[in-house]
C-alpha cells in the first residue's frame, strides 16, 4: 500500500511524492511496457495485447486530461487575478517593487513599496512555458539590477504633462 501511495499522483498537482522527492516517475513497470510479448498463445494472447491496447488509450487519455486540466486552472486564474499578458518593451522606464523591510529598519510605516526609476534593458526568456524576465537598468547610476524581474514586479511610471 505504501509503495501505492507514494506512486500515486496529486489530484490538482498532478506528481506523486515520489516524483517531488526524486525528480522522476517511480520506476513500477505497466504491462505493455515490455518490448516482447510474453512467450503465451491463444486467447491469453490476444487479451494482452487488448490490454495492452487499452492502457495505451488510458494513459494517452489521461496526459490530455492533465493538459486541460492545466488550461483550464491557467484559465480561472487569470479570471479571479484580473490578470493581463505584459506589454512591456526595452526601454520602458520603470518602478521596481520591493515590498521587503530591511532587518532592524526603523522606516516601517513610510517604506516605500517601489524603487527605481528603471530602464527595461532586456526581455529573457527561457522555456516555452514559463513567461518573460526582464533584465533593468538603473537609471540614475547606470547600474545593472542584479536579477531578473517578472513582469509583476513592474510598474509604470506615467510622465506628467506640463501644461
């Protein structure tokens, strides 16, 4: 029952303990994983390979499910977020936020949440499905911001019309 649980799958994560600990799936073997048919005839035969067969379908089944699964959590969370694809592009001029207080600060109540100004120096992107970083600049000192940034850490910094 143990090894059962451990290689069983995360309804909504869709990994099993095994998995998170190890990096891989649990090595438990499926039939039709095996590269010849067993050494059997007759009808014993033909239910293997209908078995066989059929996991494929299931399993098949299975990773589609997984895949709308996954749209369709992508789907409401940008629902209930309100969230929009970026639109940000090099040389825009940015905030940064930084809503972290640093250790022993005496400035609690009138830190400001966002540094900067910034200059978008870079759009990075790596795997197909993890969205943009962006790579700033400092505009005052010129300095490169020493990590990437997602897009949710930006803000806009509107120029003010003098009139």
């Amino acid at each position: 029952m143990e090894l059962g649980l451990r290689a069983t799958p995360h309804s909504k994560l869709m990994i099993s303990s095994f998995e998170m600990t190890f990096g891989r799936v649990m090595p438990l073997g499926d039939i039709g994983q095996a590269k010849e048919i067993p050494n059997i005839s007759g009808r014993q035969k033909a239910y293997y390979e209908w078995l066989r067969d059929n996991l494929a379908t299931i399993h098949k089944a299975v990773a589609e499910s997984k895949a709308e699964t996954k749209v369709e959590d992508q789907r409401q969370y940008d629902q209930r977020h309100s969230a929009v694809t970026p639109t940000w592009k090099v040389g825009d001029e940015v905030l940064l936020l930084d809503n972290k207080i640093k250790a022993k600060s005496e400035k609690v109540l009138t830190h400001r949440p966002y540094s900067g100004p910034y200059y978008i120096s870079q759009l990075v992107k790596g795997k197909d499905d993890v969205g943009l970083a962006y790579r700033l600049i400092n505009k005052q000192t010129g300095k490169t911001f020493k990590y990437l940034v997602p897009s949710d850490r930006l803000k806009k910094i509107h120029k003010r019309s003098e009139s």
